[in-house]
C-alpha cells in the first residue's frame, strides 16, 4: 500500500476517475435494483440465517 504523499502528481492523475468512467458511475447510480432467478431478492428470515463463512477474528493486545 502506498502513501499519497509519496507519489507524483501526474501518479496521482493516473489514479483519478476519467470523466467517461464518472458518468457510467452516474447512471448506475441512476439505475433501480432488480433481483433475478440466480440472485433473488433476501427476506429478513433469510437474512438471520446468514453466517460468516469466515468469522471476524479479534486482535490480542
């Protein structure tokens, strides 16, 4: 991972949204969720079943 303030500024443009990857973004914003046969929409029973497959594991200190 890299720090910000290590890089260049044209690095940093590098890094930036263009303005055609803004607007995509823009209008699947825009767009409404729509659920099909493979992912259907989750009830909130099926949620409470929901389980981590990989439980959060805390740190010792």
């Amino acid at each position: 991972m890299a720090n910000i303030t290590d890089t260049t500024w044209e690095e940093r443009n590098e890094l930036a949204f263009t303005q055609k990857e803004l607007d995509e973004l823009e209008r699947a914003r825009a767009m409404p969720i729509t659920f099909d046969e493979d992912c259907p929409e989750v009830t909130p029973e099926q949620a409470v079943r929901f389980r981590r497959v990989n439980p959060v594991r805390r740190a010792t200190q």
